[in-house]
C-alpha cells in the first residue's frame, strides 16, 4: 500500500485569519519504504508571513515572493497524492490549510477519510506524554540536530521514522555489545527503525540514503 508523508508550512496559524501555505513537502512510502518519489514547492501566499511564523521555519516574504503560487501546483500535488492514504502530523491544522486553498481554487477537498494522523495514535499510545514531533523523536531516539528550523521535507523525513516506531508498536533497540563493536564508533549507536513485519532490502537502504542525502540536501543546504 501506497502512503504519503505529508507536511506544509504556513503564514500562521488560522486559515479564518487569512493564512495560507508557503511550503509543502510530500515523501512517498510503498509498504512503509520510501521510494525516490517526492513532492516539494515553496509558495507565494499573496500575503505577509505572521511574525510568529517566520520564527518558526524562516521563510521571509522576500524569500517566497517569487515562487509559484498554490493555483500553479495544484492539479500536480493532487495527483502525487491521489489514492494514496496520507500521515500527518496533526492533521487537523494542515488539512484546514490544504483545503482552504483548495476551496479558493474551487477544488474537491481532501477528505479525513484518507488520513492517518499520527499526533492521534501518539496521544492514545503514550497518554499524558509529550506528543509533539519533537518530543517523539527523543522518545524513539531519533537524531533530529538538523531541525533547527520546520522545513516541510526534513520534517517529513523525521515523521516518516516516527511513524514506523508507532505502528510497529515498538521502540527501535539498541545494538549493543558485539554489534556496537563492529559497526559503531564509540560515541554512536544503531537504532533499528523497521517495523517488524518488513526488512528493507540493501538496495533499498543505499536507495533511501541516496534520497535523503543527494535530495534533501539539494534542497536545504
């Protein structure tokens, strides 16, 4: 089964104020393994980024006033997302945002038929707990030292290994002793993040390094 780890920045934080999207980011899972498919557009919003967000992932007005606007990329974000069921986390606020752009441009909107939200399986797993992507990334020790600010991609990036921890109904095991040995050099550690019932093949790892690696980067650095 197909998935798409979805995340979108924003001007702030109510679409009822007017904020619409200035990123979003898409990464394509096909039984939970990222394949080389990914969708990625800053977005002019045609108004001011909120002080509030431009704290949050940096994106200035100056920065996003000439990329396309949401009209121009939407029939292409549609069909990448198309029959595909989509992880967000807290998907209430960025499908708010997604279909208020849509219903300015007089398309269908995404129903919640198709969403998994992970801000919702966390709170019924880990009650009472801090449920927020940060948050989850130290409980499932995840290295996310490159978030310095919310970027679309990198946060799908780290959703993606987030996700794999919560369905597989474990957390990733350390690999001590012998294995620590061989592999790791003394100040780092192997975490296992594959959920149980699939094991990437090598190809698919060096694949999916390749992607984060060459792609991300590309993108961000």
């Amino acid at each position: 089964m197909k998935e798409i780890i979805l995340d979108t920045e924003t001007t702030g934080l109510s679409v009822k104020e007017g904020h619409r999207i200035v990123e979003i980011g898409c990464i394509e899972l096909d039984n939970l393994v990222p394949t080389k498919k990914y969708f990625h557009y800053y977005l002019n919003p045609e108004r001011e980024v909120s002080k509030s967000a431009l704290e949050v992932h940096g994106y200035t007005d100056e920065f996003l006033s000439d990329k396309k606007k949401f009209i121009e990329i939407a029939d292409e974000f549609l069909s990448f997302i198309d029959g595909k069921k989509l992880v967000i986390h807290n998907a209430d606020f960025d499908i708010s945002h997604l279909n208020n752009e849509l219903q300015l441009i007089k398309k269908k909107e995404i129903s919640k038929e198709f969403v998994v939200d992970t801000l919702e399986i966390a709170r019924n797993k880990f009650p009472g707990s801090g449920i927020s992507l940060d948050a989850l990334c130290k409980r499932f020790r995840i290295d996310n030292s490159k978030r310095d600010k919310h970027t679309a991609l990198i946060d799908c990036d780290l959703l993606y290994k987030v996700y794999i921890n919560l369905i597989g109904q474990k957390e990733p095991k350390f690999q001590f002793q012998n294995e620590l040995k061989k592999n790791m050099t003394a100040k780092k550690v192997a975490y296992n993040y594959s959920k149980i019932v699939i094991k990437p093949s090598v190809e698919e790892i060096i694949e999916h390094k390749k992607f984060l690696d060459k792609e991300l980067k590309k993108n961000f650095f």
